[in-house]
C-alpha cells in the first residue's frame, strides 16, 4: 500500500534517499498535486493565526491613521469625554490636529471630510478612518469601551473584529503570492541546473522531468515543517527563512546519500549487505 500514490510521496519523507531513487515515480499531475498541498499547508497558517489575534497592528493596512491614532491630544479628549452604553457625548466640533499627516477631529461635517484624503473622524456613536481617500467606518461596541484605557488599542481591537475575514484573505493573499513564487522559482531554476549535469558521469538524472521530482519531493516536507512552525509563531519573513533552510538541508541529505547516482546507491546497499 505504501508504494501508491499519495503513501509513497509522504514515505519519501523520512527516507532522503527514496527522494532520489523514486524520481521517476511521480507523473507531472502528481507533481502539480503535491505542490497544492504543500503551498496549502503554509496557507493554513494565517487563518489559525489570526484566530488567536484580538487585534492587530494597524500601521500594516493604514500607516498614516496608525500615527494619528497614537495623538497625545486625541487619547485626552476621549478620556474627558462621557461615554456612556456605545455613545460617546461630544460637544460641538472640534479639529484637535490639522497636519500634513491628516486632521483629527470631533463632529467634522461631512462637506469638510471630503476635503481630507487622511483624518480621523469621530463623532458620538463611530469614528471614520481615512487613509489615502479610503474610509473605514467603526461603530462604537458595548463590550469595547474605547473611553478607558489606550484608545489605539481599543480601536484596533474593533477594527480587527470587524475587519477579520479581510484581514485573514489579505495576509493569505500576500503569503500565497511570496510562496508560489519562490517555490517555482525553486522548483524550475534548481531543476534546470540538476538536469545540465545529465550528461555528466557523475550523475544519472536523465531528465528535465525527474530533477523537478526531486525538487518537488523536498519542497513537501519543507512545507509541512515550516506550517508547523508557522501554527506556533507567525512570520512571513521567519516562514521563508525556515522554508529555504529546511529545503537547502534535505538536498544536502539526498546529496549525501546518493550523490544523485544509481550506481552510487546501488554500490552503498551492496556495503550494507
């Protein structure tokens, strides 16, 4: 059972040396396959992340209303303000900052929005985020009460609620992208060069298509170690940084186990006999 297809790919990967020795097993829709599962095991780890997320940085999506929102004025007219059940009580209009970062301000009316392209904008019961003509609307939550303690960490904490599913697809797409690229890269670019050596002696890859077997071997269990990392400690950066070690160690495994030659093999299972 364990020498069909999916069971022999996985078999492969506690076994360096069956990467190289069952090259010529894989078909190019199995190759595909296995691709999409590994390039899906990386993606699961930005829904399991953000599962364990209550808020998030907001300098990732709006850089300029990040730096307004952290505004010494801003926090000390919300702590001086009643709030009460949701609603805030403001009173009158009120520009607490008009910068070249943006305009922060109470009760703006709308006619006067329109002229900023940055700005935070509250009035009683939400706050319009504005970055680069973009608006977010946050509705004031029961449970959130934004008038005690850091207001930046209360509003990123509803944004986030609100924005999750956004937020999840967003970092998914942007990760999907990063992986797919440099695994293809990866996978095409290291497989060209294996297969240049097929005229060589040293090797006995005879094909374009089992050098890109063996590259599609390490890049599963690659995947699957950095997915696990990636569950307990989320990092794009971190995720490329394990994924290229881990690929890098099990061609060097393979190397060293076949030397990317039958006959090599073939001569080490004869010493053990």
């Amino acid at each position: 059972m364990t020498d069909k297809f999916p069971f022999s790919y996985f078999s492969t990967w506690i076994n360096p040396q069956k990467m190289f020795t069952n090259r010529k097993k894989l078909s190019w829709g199995q190759m595909i396959l296995t691709l999409v599962f590994s390039f899906a095991l990386i993606l699961l780890t930005v829904p399991v992340y953000y599962a364990r997320q209550s808020s998030v940085n907001l300098g990732m999506f709006m850089p300029k209303v990040n730096r307004m929102l952290k505004n010494q004025d801003l926090q000390k007219t919300i702590h001086q303000t009643p709030y009460h059940d949701g609603t805030f009580d403001f009173k009158g209009e009120k520009v607490i900052e008009n910068s070249s970062n943006g305009i922060i301000g109470v009760n703006i009316p709308s006619s006067l929005e329109k002229n900023y392209r940055n700005g935070i904008f509250l009035s009683d019961q939400e706050v319009v985020l504005k970055e680069n003509g973009t608006t977010s609307t946050i509705r004031f939550m029961k449970d959130i009460n934004p008038s005690k303690g850091n207001f930046y960490s209360k509003i990123s904490q509803t944004w986030f609620r609100i924005n999750r599913m956004g937020v999840t697809f967003s970092t998914m797409y942007m990760l999907g992208a990063i992986v797919l690229f440099t695994n293809l890269i990866f996978l095409f670019i290291g497989a060209f060069f294996l297969w240049l050596t097929r005229k060589s002696s040293f090797t006995t890859i005879a094909t374009f298509k089992e050098a890109c077997a063996i590259f599609d071997y390490v890049i599963g269990p690659s995947c699957f170690i950095t997915a696990i990392v990636g569950f307990f400690k989320f990092d794009i950066s971190m995720i490329m940084m394990v994924e290229t070690l881990v690929a890098v160690v099990y061609l060097l495994m393979i190397y060293g186990k076949t030397h990317f030659n039958d006959e090599y093999v073939a001569n080490q299972f004869m010493i053990q006999e």
